[in-house]
C-alpha cells in the first residue's frame, strides 16, 4: 500500500500545481486509492483549517439521500469507478458519485447496480462519495422481442430459444415502434401478477432481414457495438508509429497468412536453417506480432473500451471489433509493403522441434506479402502464383521448420480432437447459401505450431523476469466427466483406462482407436464435452489440452485484451517505452481476468446463437424433409440431434420419442422405455424429419422416425436392466451385437 505523503509534501505539490489543488489531483498525485483517501481527505481538512487551501471549481451541487441505489459507470482515466443514482426522486445530474472501496468488496463493473451509503465531501472534483452496502446485480432487465401492436399499446414475444414469457408494453412505451419490428425493452415498475410490463428503448427494424440475424445475437448478449465519440476521436489522432528505438525489421522477409477475408491482420511469420553448427537441421524462426500497446495505452479511452468489450466477435456476417477500425484494420494491421509496429520473437528451435532459446525486441517490420493459406498450400504442392512465386525459398524454410515442430507436438502429445468445421457461406444479400466444410491445410497446422511456440516464449519471459501476466489456463476434466466419456467409450466397444493420473497421450489413444470408425464423431464430441472452459488468470495452472506448463496469449493483440496486457509486461520489463504494464494494470489483474474470461464467453454464446438462426433460415424452406444425424445430446425433456448435412442441432420433445414413459438417467445420459426397455443414448444414429425451424430464435424441432443400429448406451449401473429391442424402431440386432461384443482396443 502507498503511504501517506506528509503535511509538507501536501504543501509542496499544491504550490507547484495551484490549479489542481482538489482532493483527488492530491490522490492521484501520490497514488492514493481505496480507503486511503478518506485519510488524506482528513489531512486536507486540517491543512484547509491551518493555512487554507485553493480549491478547484466543484461541479453543481444537488440533494442525495443518505443511502441510494446507484448503478455503476465506466472506469475514469485513473481507473476511478463512480456512480449514478437511479431511485425515483433522486437527481441524476447533480454531482458525480465516486466508489471508494474498502477492503473485502466484490469486484464491482460497469452496469452493476449497488446499495452504497452516500457521504457528502467538500474540495473535491465529486460531490458525494460512496461505500458499498451490497451489489444488487446488474441494470433493468432487458429482453430483445418482436412487437405486435394492440389497442392498448402492444405486447413483446421474445425472440429466446426455450423462453414463451410475453411482456405487456403500455401506451406511452411504445417509443413509436411498428408492428413486427425487432425491439429492445427494459422492464418498469415491480413484477407483480400477470404479465410484466417494459418500455421500449431501442427499435431494430425488420427481424426477418438476413442482416438483423447477427444483430439479435450482438443485442441479445449485450455486445457493445458503437464506440463512444471519445474513443474514435482518440483513434482518429493516431498515426504510424516511427522507428526511433526500435529495431529495423524491415528487410527480415515476414509475411502474413489467414484466410481470404481475413479483416485484420496480427501476426506475421518469417524461418530460415540455422547456420550455427552446433545445432545442425535446425531452424531460426521470427513471429512478428502487431504493437497494439504503442496505440492503445494504459488508462486511455480506447484502453478502457477494449477492456470492456475484451474481444472481438466474429459473425458470418460481420465483425463486432474491439479496436476501432483505424487501429484494427489499418495502423495494427501488418498490410504488405508498409511499415508496422511490432513486437518480435526470434526462436531458435533444434531439428526435432525443441525450442533451444528466443529472444524478444520490439521493432519496425514491413510484410513482403498477404497470402492465403490456400495460396500458401498451393505454392508447397507445386502450384505457386504471382504472389508466392519469389517467396517460395522463405515458404519452403516454414514448412521445413514446421516439420520440426510436428515432432516435438507428437512427443508432447496435445490433444488431438478431430472435428470438422461448418462455415456458413452467404450471399451479398446476407442470405445463406450453403452450409460446407471448412478447408484445412497443412499451412493452417503451422501458423498455428508458431503461435503455441511464440505464446510460450512470451508466458516464459515474463516469468523470468518475474513480471506479472496473463495465463491462458486449461484445467483437466473433472472425475465426473471422464466418468461419462469413459460410459460413452466403453458403450462404443473402446476403453479409457481407469486409476492413473490422466494425461492427453491417454485421450489420443481412445481418439485414435475411434478414427475410421462410424463411433469417430461421438468420441471426438464427447471428449470435446468432458474438458473444463480455458479462462484467464493471473496465477499458472498450467494448459492441459495442449499438454503446456507455461501459456499465455501473446499473438493476437488486435482482437484480445489479453494479449495486450502480456505485451505491456513485455514493454515494462525490457524498458522499451512508457507504455508498458501501468501499476493500475498490475492491481486489477484479477478483475481484468475475470472480465475477459466473461466477454469471451459472451462472444462465443452470441456466434452460436447466430449460426443457429442462419442454419434454422436456412432449413425453414425444407419443413417435412427427413434427415440423418446423430444424437448429441440426452435431457428429461427431450433429445438433441445433430444433422449430418449441416451440423445443425434440433430437439426431438419428449412426447415425441414415442407413447411410451421414458424415464431420464442423467449418470448415464439415456432415456429408457418404461413398456419397451428401448434405450436412447448419446451417439446412437437416427432418421428424423424436421417438424418447426424458427430463423429467429434458431429453433429447430424434429420428429424422431426410427433409430438405427448402432451404439447402445450401457444401462444404469447396479439396476439389472438388460435393454431389448423397442417396437416401432429399426433397430438392427445383429449389428448392435457385434459392435458390444467386439474386442476393446
């Protein structure tokens, strides 16, 4: 904790600074924060009583009750949280509100709402000042619907999968809205019988337009999407980076490879053979990464509003970025032929992959060339284009170092999950076109093996210089949840050994005995489904998935806080510039953590929920079509299958399965006939026909026509059920033998 500065050092910086001479200049001058500046606000008092104290201009002044709901704004340059009040009666635009928080408060954020004991203060730039009594959660709920207009004002039908619950919107909230538009309402006045009531805040136009489907999803999870006035004017003012104390990387041949559309463009990859005869067919590789920190540095506006947002989100359709686009798409963006900041790590790697040692600077680069991963595979197999052509030697040095790599992975053994990727093509229009496989290539594999390599160099730097980070953790599965992989395997004639320390090697090996195999798919699903979240944190748990002890995100710095914040350390620590990690930055890393843990996932939840209402418009054409997929998912309500054709996930209702009682076995993730014994599980295949799809909740429904012989999920341990065969499915017996009886590998 800061001390206290003393009566004559107070005395001092007010002669110095005569026209910042408030209580929070004092405080910021000397770095007081939290229940420290009520000390140093009493200290002031007697500095006033004994020889006075010129003061600044205090904003106006209103009348706050003693104790108020107040909800949470943004963080100040300094970090500062202050508040308005929200209670009927109460004044909103009096004087500003600061939060001082005491020790053992919750971390509060942005739109949090709080119940805090308001205290008057003079001298100061706040009228009042605010301690916490307890968090009452976030803002007025909000719901994003379709209103339907009536007599009386309208009603709401919400536009979220699984929710029914209309809100009664009065007369004077109806903010002009037409009927059928996309709305977003909050709720007024208190719950009570009936239906709530809500105003409308925001009108979204025609939900049925292919643009308004990622514009639900951004909306609906609360996404910002607009950028204050403040943090464009700040982008505005930015221009290209200097050399001055960089280092040339000019002439280093980097280039970048993503794919065709890529929007921005972070990182930038350069190799070539290793002349040190002490380390013969071995590599020298460079990641060059763009300097985001040079633009966007701790405490600005666009600091504050990337850390907020935490991520970009990406959507077929469009980008939700969290850099304005000057900075996103043109001064962080490493564009061929131009001159970029960047921040680089040279890494020495031996011929089987293990890197030997790296070396950080942060320098000027140029891109020899924007190239497309297909490009780049087609250059390798032979067919290089105007773009590759001079740039074949440098591409052949990447892939020969790549080869490397892929012998330190196999000794590492990361987990190896296969599963294809569904890209959603669309039209100019916005309209789904098809739904197709994503292409992968060997240059996908490699890019990827570069940024692993460059994010540990960057995780084990910091930690040698014993500067605070960002880790990218990935705990391993629970017990639980290897019990149910190991249900599923076992069920699919494989086995997951039981009593040893699980490692990946371990899953690679079910996962690779099950490759080939009509049971690939559920294996590779399930095994996905049994590992934990990756989230962010300041203490090393280390990365299971990708078999790594040291792990943080370093490569991508236009589209992750995280990454900018591991930049910073690297800046403080090599005393490259003023813009490194700030001690504000080092102080809330827990929160920051925390945060962007929440905004990624916020993200991830928005591009799911948007692919599911284009691949739901996409199919509401093929309504009665009958489809194959495979069950993916068991509840008591229901099953979820996954389509073969588009991947997409529709629900199977309960009183649909069949008129039998099914009864649900949440151990062992399988509904059970009560007349029959028919067992459904996960993995089994089946025909079902597509009864509803909603474009816009994503909602698919399907009728289930017979299940298929294959995987049968084992019965409730302990229960003495044997499973027979169920009427009015086909079921094939023969095959559903052989597949229980087969050997275990």
């Amino acid at each position: 904790m800061t001390p206290l500065p003393s009566k004559a050092q107070i005395r001092q910086w007010i002669a110095e600074n005569p026209l910042q001479a408030n209580g929070r200049d004092i405080a910021r001058a000397f770095g007081i924060k939290g229940a420290a500046r009520g000390d140093l606000a009493r200290m002031i008092d007697e500095i006033e009583a004994e020889d006075g104290l010129p003061r600044a201009p205090r904003r106006a002044e209103g009348v706050l009750p003693p104790v108020a709901v107040l909800e949470v704004l943004a963080p100040d340059a300094d970090g500062d949280l202050f508040a308005r009040p929200l209670e009927a009666g109460v004044p909103t635009d009096g004087p500003a509100i600061l939060i001082v928080p005491q020790k053992g408060d919750p971390a509060l954020g942005e739109g949090m709402r709080i119940l805090a004991r308001l205290t008057r203060v003079t001298g100061e730039d706040h009228g009042y000042e605010a301690r916490l009594i307890r968090a009452l959660g976030t803002t007025a709920h909000k719901v994003l619907g379709i209103f339907r207009k009536s007599a009386e004002g309208g009603r709401i039908q919400p536009i979220d999968k699984g929710s029914d619950k209309e809100w009664r919107v009065p007369r004077d909230g109806v903010n002009e809205a037409r009927d059928g538009e996309l709305v977003e309402a909050e709720l007024i006045g208190k719950r009570s019988m009936g239906l709530p009531s809500a105003r409308i805040i925001v009108r979204l136009g025609d939900p049925s337009g292919p643009k308004a489907v990622s514009l639900i999803a951004i909306h609906q999870h609360g996404i910002p999407d607009d950028f204050p006035d403040a943090v464009i004017a700040e982008a505005d003012g930015k221009v290209e980076a200097p050399l001055g104390s960089r280092e040339d990387l000019r002439d280093l041949a980097l280039c970048t490879i993503d794919p065709p559309d890529a929007r921005d463009r972070d990182d930038a990859v350069y190799a070539e053979p290793d002349s040190d005869p002490h380390n013969e067919g071995g590599h020298i590789l460079w990641v060059a990464i763009a300097d985001v920190a040079h633009y966007v540095t701790p405490g600005s506006a666009l600091d504050r509003e990337a850390r907020k947002r935490g991520n970009s989100s990406y959507f077929p359709d469009r980008v939700v970025p969290m850099l304005p686009d000057i900075l996103s798409g043109d001064l962080c963006s490493l564009h061929e032929n131009v001159d970029r900041a960047c921040l680089a790590v040279r890494m020495v790697i031996d011929r089987d992959g293990r890197k030997l040692r790296h070396s950080f600077t942060r320098g000027l680069m140029r891109s020899k060339a924007a190239l497309s991963y297909a490009q780049v595979q087609s250059a390798i197999d032979g067919s290089p284009d105007a773009a590759t052509l001079p740039l074949l030697g440098n591409l052949r040095a990447l892939y020969a170092a790549y080869a490397s790599l892929k012998a330190a992975r196999a000794a590492r053994q990361p987990l190896e999950l296969d599963l294809p990727e569904r890209k959603i093509i669309l039209n100019d229009e916005g309209q789904v076109t098809s739904v197709a496989f994503a292409e992968r290539f060997d240059a996908h594999k490699l890019i990827e093996e570069f940024m692993v390599l460059a994010n540990v160099a960057a995780a084990e730097e910091l930690i040698r210089l014993k500067q605070p980070l960002l880790f990218r953790v990935h705990e391993e599965p629970s017990p639980e949840k290897l019990d149910a992989l190991r249900e599923v395997a076992q069920a699919s004639g494989f086995v997951l050994a039981k009593g040893q320390v699980l490692k990946t090697a371990h899953l690679n090996r079910l996962l690779e005995a099950a490759q080939g195999s009509e049971f690939a798919e559920l294996i590779n699903i399930t095994a996905l489904r049994s590992m934990t979240q990756a989230y962010y944190a300041p203490q090393n748990f280390g990365h299971f998935g990708l078999a790594l002890r040291n792990y943080a995100h370093f490569t991508s710095p236009i589209r992750r806080y995280s990454d900018l914040i591991v930049h910073r350390g690297l800046i403080a620590s090599h005393g490259w510039g003023k813009d490194g990690l700030s001690p504000w930055d080092v102080e809330n890393l827990e929160e920051t953590a925390k945060l962007i843990s929440d905004t990624e996932r916020r993200s991830m939840a928005a591009e799911r929920d948007t692919t599911d209402r284009y691949l739901a418009a996409y199919l509401s054409d093929r309504v009665g079509t009958e489809f194959s997929g495979r069950i993916a998912g068991v509840q008591k309500f229901g099953l979820f299958v996954k389509l073969d054709e588009t991947g997409a996930d529709g629900l199977v209702p309960i009183r649909s399965v069949g008129r039998e009682y099914f009864r649900y076995d949440e151990e062992t993730q399988t509904l059970t006939g009560a007349d029959t014994g028919t067992t459904l599980g996960l993995g089994q295949r089946v025909t079902v026909r597509l009864a509803e799809a909603t474009p816009t909740t994503g909602g698919l429904v399907l009728e289930l026509l017979n299940v298929e012989g294959s995987t049968r999920s084992p019965a409730p341990r302990g229960k003495g059920y044997s499973p027979r065969k169920g009427a009015g499915f086909k079921a094939r017996s023969d095959g559903i033998k052989k597949k229980v009886t087969r050997t275990r590998r």
